[in-house]
C-alpha cells in the first residue's frame, strides 16, 4: 500500500513574524519561530533588514567610550541641518566626524542619557542630575538653561509642546511637572510658568514621572504604574485631569513614540499602544507586543542600559533598541494582525545604542560604539550579516503520527548569488541537518517590476526569482524548516514555502 503524502504551502513565510508567546504545537504556520535580521517587507514577505553602515570617519572626541548613546538632528530656520550626539560624556556635533562643543566653564557631564529637543530655533539639553543646556540657533557653545532668578529643573524628561517647554522627572521629585513661559524655554519662573504636583492626583496613590507626550491635544503624563491624560494644556494653569489609566505605565523614557495616529511605549508587560488603552481603559487584549510578551518583558529585566527606540515612518518600523543585551525588537507598523499586536522581528548583536529619525529626509541614523551609523544598504560595515527564518513546528494537520520530510521547495525574491543554509530537524530539536546552496542568478522575474511596483535599486541586480529544492532525510512527529541567508550587498526575501513529507505510522 502506498504511502499517505502531505503538502505544506506557506505563501509569504513569517507574513506575521516572530512568535514565542504560544505553544509551538498547532501554530499557524505563517507565524515564525525564529526571525532574526529580518523585517517584513511591503509585499508581507520576511526579508533582511538594511545595514547598519557606519558614516563617522573621525571619531577622535568619542575615544574607547561606549559609543554614540544619544542623537537628534537640529534644522536651523534658514534650512542648515546640525546633528547632535552624546557619547563619552560629553556632546557632539556632527555625523562623518564628530567635533565637541564647548561646555559651560566648570560644567561636568557624569551620563549621557540626554533627552533633546528643539524650541522656537534652540536646541535644549535636560539630563537628570544636570543642570539644563541650551544651544542658541544651533551655536557649538551651550549654555546653561537660566532665567534671572533661578535655573531650569534639572529634569530627565522635557518635552516642547503647546507652545512651552515642560520637564519633570527631577533627582528625589519624580512627582512634579514644570513648564516654561510660553515661547520662552529659559524662562521657568517668570510669566505663565509653573508646576503640578501629582501626589494627590495618582490614581493608585503613588507613582512617578518618566515620560511626557502630547496626544490628540492631550498633555499625557506617563507614570511608572499609571497614565495621566489632561486637556487645555495650552493654558496650563486651568488645565483640567480628563482621564487616567491605572496599572499600566511607561517604564523607560525614550521607549516612548509617536506613529502619528498612536502613541507606543514599553511597560511593565510589553509594548503598548496608548489609542487601544483609551478605549479600553486597562490591559488590552491585545498589546503591540503581544507575540512576544514574555520575552521583551524578560529581556527589559535584564538590560542594565538605557532602553531606547524610534519610529521610522520610511520604514514603517518602531525599534524597541535594549543596548546592553545588544538587541532590537524591530515592530511593522503597517498594519495590526487580528488580535491587535504588531508584526515583529529581531535583530541581534547588531551593536545599536540608539536611533534617530531625521525630520528633514527621513534618514535613520542609528548610534553605535564607532560612531553614527545609518540603515541602509545591505551591508553592515562590520561585514556581511546573517538573516535566519524559521519555521514553527508543522505537524502536517496530524500531530499522532510519524513524518518523513522528502522535499522542500523555496522561491526566493533577491539575493542574487547569497549563499543560503537550509536547516531542517524533528520533534523540537535544536540540532538540525544542514544543504548549502547558491541563489542562482539566471531566473529573472517573470513578475514585472511594475507588478510588483519595486524599483530596480532595492536589489542590485534587478529582481531575481529563484526556485531551490531540496532533498531532506529524516523522520519524526513534527518537522522544522529554517533558513539561514548570508546578506552581502543584496536584499533577500522568501516569496514561498512548499514542503512535501511521507505520513507514517501511529505514534
């Protein structure tokens, strides 16, 4: 009697990225287990990300510190661009080579998790522990933020919003906001400046500021526990509490990120979005971070660093960076999957310490031990990287019984000439069998490019298609495919995913 065979067909392998939430048996095949240096591309194909390409040449200021911890590009009013960074204690501007400002005399810089922000054609510099520094239209000579009576708080958090800049998060007051006279930044105690103490205002009682962020025309206050939304924030001496979130607070400042339509930050429980907590008032159902709860949650314990992220409207990402356990949870933002989480991959050992978007053309500069880097290309400037996808266990619809993996059929878009590693093991194995092989570079697309509506440039020999398939050898209850790409200047995704396999006897 013949053998039973069965057909697994995955269009668009790891279409809904990274899952290490649920149990591996039984899940839906499109999730991924392993997802490494890999982004969901536009088509809803897992593919790599770009490279982290180092622009910095000279280097000199930055010395064997660290590295580039924070960046922010200033646009003066007459159009010049300025980035600023910090790094080796102390502050720099510049990208190719990083040139020191000049610091307030006797001014000493112990940290450099800066928060930076820009108000009305100046650049503002708070820090917890520091005394505030502005940078007047964008001059290499900081000052130190005063007003004729008394300085700015020393606050790690400010923000320029409603016409004001406002700051909290102060050494032994974490639980008073301040804000500036309007359209004045150096000026906090003179005009229409002042300060909110919280203590009473809470809704679990106790709890502290770490972040502050405008939403929908609300001030939002982000405690570690709890979340304050207030209106009319554009007179902030009447401004009214509209709403509160209890047990659910932002955890890491820089976490926090505007989408344009949503608010994200990290809590105690994953990643969160603000618009899906507003409408139902605690712990959604299902939060941005969803399908790997349990991991963020675990790695944010771990990190001893400065957690940080951006938002990347080009890309449509949000980089969730945690610096010391050298990792980035890298989230699509196009679009939310059926239960309100986000896509998401990740990107190790890639050496991130920060990232920021520029607001002039988008460039994402990202911030490493070397210097400031740029996503780009697919090439990081350390060499070629490793882009893996791996499949969940497939059980073939029938868990009870024995599988022997005969075949495996992939199509892969870009590419061209990558050396790739086929891996395939059983029964949840972490020792898999292993074929090399080379993405041919004859198969051009028999998709047109205006099918597909890519341009030639994201791959660098135009679109290739390749079909490889694969002899396998083996058996056992459940089988799992992986793929391991060594990026070198090309881009690479998997357009599909066939496997065949003999079902066997009852287990």
């Amino acid at each position: 009697m013949a053998q039973q065979r069965q057909n697994i067909y995955i269009g668009a392998p790891g279409f809904r990225g990274l899952n290490t939430q649920d149990a591996p048996v039984g899940q839906d095949a499109s999730f991924a287990s392993i997802a490494e240096n890999a982004v969901i591309d536009s088509f809803g194909r897992i593919g790599s990300r770009k490279g982290v390409k180092v622009v910095t040449t000279s280097a000199t200021p930055l010395g064997t510190s660290d590295g580039i911890e924070q960046i922010f590009e200033y646009t003066k009013r007459d159009g010049t661009l300025i980035v600023f960074s910090a790094g080796n204690n102390n502050i720099f501007t510049g990208t190719t080579t990083l040139a020191a400002v000049t610091l307030p005399g006797g001014y000493s810089i112990t940290a450099n998790n800066w928060k930076i922000v820009s108000f009305n054609n100046d650049i503002y510099f708070f820090q917890a522990g520091h005394a505030a520094l502005v940078s007047v239209a964008g001059s290499t000579t900081l000052i130190a933020v005063s007003d004729s009576a008394h300085a700015a708080p020393a606050g790690n958090e400010v923000i320029a919003s409603f016409g004001r800049l406002w700051a909290a998060d102060v050494v032994n007051n974490n639980y008073t906001v301040y804000w500036s006279n309007l359209l004045e930044g150096a000026n906090w105690h003179g005009g229409s400046s002042g300060s909110l103490d919280l203590t009473t205002v809470w809704p679990t009682g106790y709890d502290e500021v770490t972040a502050l962020a405008e939403f929908n025309d609300f001030l939002v206050i982000f405690g570690k526990r709890s979340i304050l939304l207030y209106s009319g924030a554009s007179s902030p001496s009447t401004m009214t509490l509209q709403d509160s979130i209890t047990n659910i607070g932002c955890i890491a400042r820089d976490s926090v990120q505007s989408t344009g339509s949503d608010l994200v930050f990290l809590s105690h429980t994953g990643v969160m979005s603000l618009g899906r907590l507003i409408q139902e008032k605690s712990n959604p159902i299902g939060s941005v971070s969803k399908n790997v709860r349990d991991e963020v949650v675990s790695n944010e314990l771990l990190e001893t660093g400065n957690v940080k992220s951006v938002y990347s409207a080009e890309n449509a990402l949000y980089l969730l960076i945690m610096p010391n356990n050298n990792l980035v949870y890298a989230f699509d933002m196009r679009g939310k999957l059926e239960d309100g989480s986000n896509r998401v991959t990740t990107w190790p050992f890639t050496g991130i310490l920060c990232a920021s978007r520029a607001e002039s053309d988008g460039t994402l500069y990202l911030g490493v031990k070397t210097g400031i880097a740029e996503y780009e290309g697919y090439t990081d400037t350390s060499g070629v990287y490793t882009m893996k996808y791996y499949t969940q266990p497939l059980a073939f619809d029938d868990p009870s019984r024995v599988k022997m993996l005969k075949e495996i059929n992939l199509t892969i878009i870009g590419g061209s000439g990558s050396s790739v590693v086929a891996n395939w093991g059983y029964d949840y194995t972490q020792s898999y069998n292993k074929q090399l092989f080379e993405v041919d570079t004859t198969f051009i697309s028999e998709y047109g490019i205006s099918e597909y509506n890519v341009a030639t440039s994201e791959y660098s020999s135009g679109i290739i298609v390749g079909i490889q398939k694969l002899k396998t050898t083996g058996s056992g209850k459940v089988v799992t495919i992986g793929i391991d790409a060594t990026i070198d200047g090309k881009a690479f995704s998997i357009q599909e995913l066939n496997t065949e396999a003999i079902i066997g006897r009852l287990i």
